[in-house]
C-alpha cells in the first residue's frame, strides 16, 4: 500500500534503524526495489528526482505505474512515493499526481523565504494525509541537476524549519551526492549530534548514502538518521552488471537482444544492493 512516509519513519527513530529511500528510473527498478522490500518484510522510500520525473514522462505516470504495481505484485509491506529535492512547482505537482510524500529542498533560498515556502507545503501536504521532508545546509555533489555546495547545516536553522512541521529533515553534515572523493573528510558528528539535540525526536535524513562506510551509517543512525538515500550505488551495480552481459556476448546469443533478457542481469543486481542496504540499515523485518 501507498503510505505517507511519517509512521515508518517515527517507528524508525523509536526501533534506532533508518529506512532506505532508492531512487527509481523506470519500471524496472521500481520492481526490483518493491519485490526486494516484499521479500525482506520492510517498509520502503521510492525517491523520484525531477529529472527521472521528467524521464518517466511525468509525475502522473510515475503514480500510477507505482499504485498498480503495488497492486499487480501483492506488495503489503508499506511504501511511500516520494518526491526527492522537489522544487516548490514540482511539491506541488507530485501532490496532484497522488504521491505520498515529498521534499521541498528550500536550502538554496535565504531562510526566511525557505521558512515561508515550507509552511505553505507543510498545510497542503498534511491536509492530504501526505509527509513533507525540507533541507538545510546543503547536500555537495550533484543529482539530475541539483547542485549543492556541501555546507553544514546550522543546528539553529534546522530547529527553526523543523518547528514549521514538517515530518523528516535532512540536515547537510558533510555529505555528497554520487561517489566521494577521496579525501573526503567524512560526515560531520559534532554538526549532527547538536542538531539532533536540538530537534529531538524529528526523523533525520542522510542524503549521499552511496558509498559512506558502514561504520559512519552505524553512528549516524544512532545519533537519529532514520531515513538514508540512495541513488548513486543502485546505478552502478545495474550499469555493471550490463556492462557483464553485453561483454561476455550474451546479447548475441539466442534471443539474448530481447530487452527483457538484455536488462533482466541489471535489475537482479539492483535486488542484491537493495537487500545489502536493508540490512546495513536495520529496516529487514520491520514492516
Ligand atoms: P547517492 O546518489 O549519493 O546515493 O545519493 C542519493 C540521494 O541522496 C538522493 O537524494
């Protein structure tokens, strides 16, 4: 069933795990992810960026293919559709097309303009039973065109946008879209115990999630991340497991060109990350 992501995530927080948000491109990542979640008994996040929004033809067909999937594959354990760094038109679109949840990432504007535009997201979405992530500080790297310089949140704005209601914050701590560099300089714990202190029991987010060594998603769990992203890794265990078929001739053999042979290896491997990423971040069983 398609649910609103607040509860999964408040029984996050109180269960000291964090629920996966993988991002989907298309149908067939959407179920390798929803038939992996079924599989493990876990409640599951599907992010759609505006780009893959876009690449799917739009919003509505995105909702739609997600709602009769859930049907069609017997899916029970809870997922929410949610919007990943929405831009305030996109809220507003996603609202319309029947996603659960969204994000306005409002972390590029002054705060008083960020503060204004979530409020105003924050009643329409809980008026349609939906939850509603902001941002503060900035994720680096980049997502379809979402660039973030990587500032560190202040603990201050994040109570401040935390106190506007809405049900999940991501706070930047030092994290980055897409692969880290090499010397990266880690995630930033001081910044996120103070910002956990200071908002209690909000359900933080962890952006960037390719990638960081299990030891830092252990701790940041435990410092009240209940909700981890990731894109990045799903994208490169499909893109390699491609890469293998097509290299061993695969493709050229028998009706291995048929798409659904072609792009069967990439959807396993997603499946494989997927349940790897469950685990790490405790959500197995908890559906
Ligand atoms: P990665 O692509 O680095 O895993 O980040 C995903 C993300 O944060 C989506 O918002």
């Amino acid at each position: 069933m398609l649910v609103s992501a607040t509860e999964m995530l408040k029984k996050a927080v109180e269960g000291h795990y964090a629920v996966g948000q993988f991002n989907i491109n298309n149908l067939e990542w959407t179920k390798s992810i929803l038939q992996t979640a079924q599989e493990n008994n876990s409640p599951v996040i599907l992010g759609v960026s505006e780009g893959a929004g876009k690449y799917m033809t739009g919003y509505k067909t995105v909702s739609a293919m997600v709602s009769a999937m859930i049907e069609e594959l017997g899916i029970t354990v809870p997922v929410a559709l949610h919007l990943d760094h929405g831009s305030y038109e996109g809220c507003y679109k996603c609202v319309k097309a029947g996603f659960s949840s969204i994000m306005f990432d409002g972390s590029h504007f002054p705060i008083e303009e960020n503060v204004k535009k979530t409020t105003e997201l924050v009643h329409v979405a809980h008026n349609l039973g939906l939850s509603i992530e902001a941002e503060v500080g900035s994720i680096g790297g980049e997502e379809d065109g979402v660039v973030g310089a990587g500032e560190i949140a202040d603990p201050e704005e994040c109570k401040k946008i935390a106190d506007l209601g809405v049900d999940f914050l991501a706070a930047g701590i030092g994290n980055i879209h897409g692969k880290y560099p090499e010397n990266w300089k880690g995630l930033d714990f001081d910044a996120l115990a103070k910002i956990k202190e200071l908002v209690g029991d909000m359900p933080l987010v962890l952006h960037g999630g390719t990638g960081i060594p299990e030891d830092m998603i252990k701790k940041a769990i435990s410092l009240g991340v209940a909700k981890i992203n990731v894109n990045t890794e799903c994208q490169l265990y499909f893109q390699e497991a491609t890469r293998k078929y097509i290299e061993e001739g695969k493709d050229l053999q028998g009706k291995g060109y048929d798409p659904r042979k072609l792009l069967a290896p990439g959807a396993e491997a997603i499946k494989v990350i997927v349940k790897e990423k469950m685990e790490l971040f405790g959500s197995i069983g908890k559906a």
